[in-house]
C-alpha cells in the first residue's frame, strides 16, 4: 500500500524518447534514485505493462511527477 506522505520521485518525460520501453526505464531510474524497494518498483512496472501506452503514462504519472 502506497504512503501518500512519500513524494513522488521526479522523472523528466517531456522531450524524451517517448516508447515504451524508454519510458519505463526513466521511471526504473527515478524509482532507484529514490529509494524505492525493489517489490515497489516491480509492483508498479506490471500495472504499467498491463495496458496500453496510454494506460502505462497515466500511470506514470499517478506514481512518479513528470517533468
């Protein structure tokens, strides 16, 4: 369960390769700046990949502010 008193880690999206793939490891090195435990980043990179492209963005930008 997500601590809502945790910020949420940066990552800059905008004027970035925008696949998939570039995507999720922007947010995979964010995830690591910040700290996150591995179960956090693996729990939030399978809701990413569990729908379309735009399903993966709003969900990056539910868990991570996008710059």
């Amino acid at each position: 369960m997500r601590e809502e008193s945790m910020e949420k880690p940066v990552v800059e999206l905008i004027g970035q390769n925008g696949n998939a793939f570039a995507v999720i490891g922007a947010c995979q090195r964010a995830a690591r700046r910040a700290g996150w435990p591995k179960e956090k980043w693996e729990e939030v990179r399978a809701k990413m990949m569990s729908g379309d492209y735009d399903h993966l963005l709003r969900v990056a930008m539910e868990e991570f502010e996008v710059v």
